[in-house]
C-alpha cells in the first residue's frame, strides 16, 4: 500500500506528499486592482429610486513560471436609476497557484473553475465592504457557478469547431 500512497513519512513523522501525486497549492491572494466611483455624491444620496445592479465577471489566467499560474477573477458592478450612476465598481482580485504532476488536459478545469470558485468569497468580501465604503448598503454577490460557466464555454467552443467555425483571431494551421 505504501507505493501507491503518493503520501510518505518525513524524517520528523510528518506527512510530506511524493512526487509522484498531483499536488495544487494557493501561495499567495490579492487585491490586483480595486476602484469605486461614486460620480453623483452628494446628490445620489437624496435619491429614493431603487437602483438597476449590474454585475458581470471574467476570467484571466496568467502562466508565471513553471507550474505557477496566477487567475484573475475580475468583476465590474454598477448601480444606475433614472437620476444617474450610483456607483461603479472594477475589482480584480488574484491568486497565485502551485500546480505539480497535473495533467494538461486538467488544468483548464483548474485555472477556470476550482482557482475562481477559491477566490470568490474574498473577492465577495472586497466587493461588499468597498459599496460600504462608498455609502451605499453592502452588495452583497450572488455565488457563481463557475463549474456550469465553463462547461457552457466548452460545449459553444465544440458546437462552433463542429460547424466549422473558428472563435475570432484563431486560425487553422
């Protein structure tokens, strides 16, 4: 059982993993950039409409050395009524990531859904405590699905392959 067991026991007793077994490892989270405008204070305060929310989010994925790799989970919020902007919203909030012995095939999964769904309860917290800051109540985001998000990504890239189609900027070679 030991040889299969990608575990083995240091020189002090601890568990120390072998090379044999993928290993992942967050070594580092941070804000990457954060800015909040409030471009209608002082007047939006004296607004009683219900504001429209807008929240979209994206993806980036950096290699940084060798089984390292920094994701990116950007998210950009907005609040606007009839009277105007409430307020907007950009934060890109990263994570530096250790992957070792992982397949190729397996790193998309990865960087682009596990590394995101990582990340998305700080940059939850960013988001609600910068709104809090700005003078509004705390926006508190929705959990993303990042899992079904990648999956719809991978059946439109198939569906388009299948047609004969190519995203913009690919070629053929």
């Amino acid at each position: 059982m030991a040889a299969s067991d990608p575990v083995s026991t240091g020189a002090n007793g601890a568990a120390e993993p072998t090379a044999e077994g993928p290993q992942v490892a967050a070594l580092a989270q941070y804000v990457k950039d954060l800015s909040v405008e409030n471009p209608s204070s002082p007047q939006v305060f004296q607004w009683n409409e219900q504001p429209q929310l807008d929240v979209q989010f994206n993806i980036a994925v950096n290699k940084v050395a060798d089984d390292v790799h920094e994701v990116v989970l950007k998210i950009d919020a907005s609040a606007r009524s009839a009277s105007g902007v409430q307020f907007v919203l950009d934060l890109s909030y990263a994570g530096i990531f250790g992957l070792r012995n992982i397949p190729e095939e397996q790193l998309p999964p990865f960087l682009l859904v596990e590394a995101p769904r990582l990340l998305f309860p700080f940059a939850r917290q960013v988001v609600a405590a910068a709104t809090q800051d700005a003078g509004f109540p705390p926006l508190m985001l929705d959990p993303i699905d990042f899992a079904s998000v990648y999956m719809n990504q991978v059946e439109a890239a198939q569906a388009m392959a299948d047609a004969g189609e190519l995203p913009q900027g690919d070629t053929v070679q």
